[in-house]
C-alpha cells in the first residue's frame, strides 16, 4: 500500500490550508490522506473528570476534517486518527510511515515579550518524512518551483526533490544560492585580497555544480540559476518563493553544527513562510564531528 500524505489537524486555519494542499497533491499522486490530531493530556491525571470530553472533541474535530476532505476530494481516500501527547511527537511516529508530513503555517504569537512559533518547527526537526509548511492564504494561481542550495549533501537532495516537482508539475525550476558579502571594513583590512570575489566565484561553482545532470534527466526542464551576494538566505529565498507554487529547502546546510537538525536558514524561512514549502528529508546524511 502507498505511503499516505499525513495531516496535523487542529482547527485552525492553518491546518485547514494544510488539509486542502495535501488533498490537491494526494489526488495528483493517487496517495491516501491520513488527518492526524494530537489529544496533550500528558498534563491530565487519569481521573480527570473532563478527560473523556477532551477525547471526544478531538474526534469531532477529526470527523470535522474528513467530511471536508470529502468533500473537496471525493476520490481520495481519507482516514482519521486521534493521538495522545505533544502534537510534535504524535506526527513524529505517523512520520514513520508517511510519504510527506503537512501541517499550517500559523502567525506569530507574543508571550513575556518574545515570540512563540507554532509547532511547526517542531514537526520538521522531529520528522521522519519531509515536512511541507502551508500558510493559511496563498495565492492559487501560483507558478514555479524555488530551491535553495550551498553545496551541502541535504541541498542536493533539496534540488533532486524540487527538480522532480516542478518537471511533474511543469513549473520552471530556480535554484538560489544566497549569502551576504563580507562587510566593507573587513575587506579594507584586507587590501587586494579579493576576498569577496574569491567567495563569489566559489558560490558560482557550487550553484552550478548543484544543477549539473538536471538536464540530461529532465530536458523539458526550464532551469534558472539565481546567485545572490548581499542578501542573507532567508530573506532571499522567500523574496523569490512569495509567488512560487512551492519553495524546497533541505533540513541543515554546509554551516550547520552536526548536532543540529534543522539548520538556522531552514529556521528562519519556516519563521516567515510565504508560499507552501517543503523541508526535505530524502536520506539521513551523517555529518564529521
């Protein structure tokens, strides 16, 4: 049996996008959807007396969802499953046998004077499967595929998954690589070091490099290279991606400390997402130190 398209679902708008983008990419692929909503008890004792009314919302909730799913995808298939515990951890173990996790961007909140993001970032640090982050209001008639690479193993895999998309979807295909040049002060303390255009020739290889063989498997694939040199990754990659049909981003690149799973770009795209993006997880990549 095909792996199913796995959904967070708890209420809000944002997993209602979530639940209608993951049904459009199910009835393209002839997937399963699986709608999954997490019950946090871990705080209840169990004679808590409003225990089993919780459990009885959260399935209503569910059968809420799947009626709607019905309803705008009658041809696909569509279950319903209610977990206990953290919402990161009941997705993380239906990761184990999704062919992708979906889940709703949702807006920042404001708590003791900092912001709290939703479980998002969560959900792709623990996931098994890769993880595709809808906002809740996204334009419908959006073209194109973005990716965004430096060289790293997981940034490949991000090409090779982002490439497949937009060949299937027939999108045209912008592979980014984005960094900020050295500030002006450190260059005048290094005269005639051509420091910044020795980096900028190194990230004009590795873009290449990230593309090399696309064409020969993908020859109806229109490929656009994008490098941009002042402009910090985050904020170019979803510059370029607010009217795309999909950003793709790996989990962690070349900077990444090895003990981290979601690298700080990855971080900062899923803290201002603007159009559906998926945080690919094709293969684990073991990492020195």
């Amino acid at each position: 049996m095909s792996k199913p398209i796995v959904v967070g679902i708890n209420g809000s708008a944002g997993s209602e996008a979530a639940l209608a983008w993951a049904l459009k990419r199910a009835a393209a692929h002839k997937l399963p959807v699986l709608c999954v909503h997490a019950v946090d008890d871990r705080w209840m004792s169990p004679d808590f007396q409003y225990h089993e009314l919780i459990r009885e919302s959260g399935m209503e909730l569910l059968e809420k969802a799947k009626a709607s799913a019905k309803n705008q995808a009658p041809d696909v298939d569509v279950d319903v499953q209610l977990r206990h515990g953290s919402p990161g951890s009941g997705l993380r173990e239906a990761s184990k046998e999704a062919s992708m996790v979906v889940v709703g961007a949702h807006d920042k909140h404001w708590m003791d004077g900092g912001p709290m993001t939703d479980r998002a970032l969560q959900i792709v640090t623990a996931s098994d499967s890769p993880v595709a982050v809808i906002p809740s209001t996204s334009g419908a008639g959006n073209r194109g595929v973005v990716v965004g690479v430096d060289g790293s193993e997981e940034s490949l895999q991000a090409v090779a998954f982002a490439a497949a998309e937009a060949d299937r979807g027939g999108d045209e295909l912008t592979v980014v690589l984005a960094f900020r040049s050295p500030a002006r002060w450190v260059e005048h303390q290094l005269p005639d070091s051509g420091l910044a255009e020795t980096i900028v020739e190194e990230d004009r290889i590795a873009l290449a490099e990230s593309v090399a063989g696309l064409g020969d498997k993908y020859p109806d694939l229109v490929i656009h290279q994008r490098l941009e040199t002042d402009t910090e990754p985050a904020k170019a990659l979803t510059d370029l991606a607010r009217d795309a049909r999909l950003l793709v981003i790996g989990s962690r690149g070349r900077g990444g400390f090895s003990r981290l799973v979601l690298g700080s770009t990855a971080h900062a795209v899923l803290l201002n997402v603007t159009s559906p993006t998926v945080v690919t997880r094709v293969h684990k990549v073991k990492h020195e130190g």
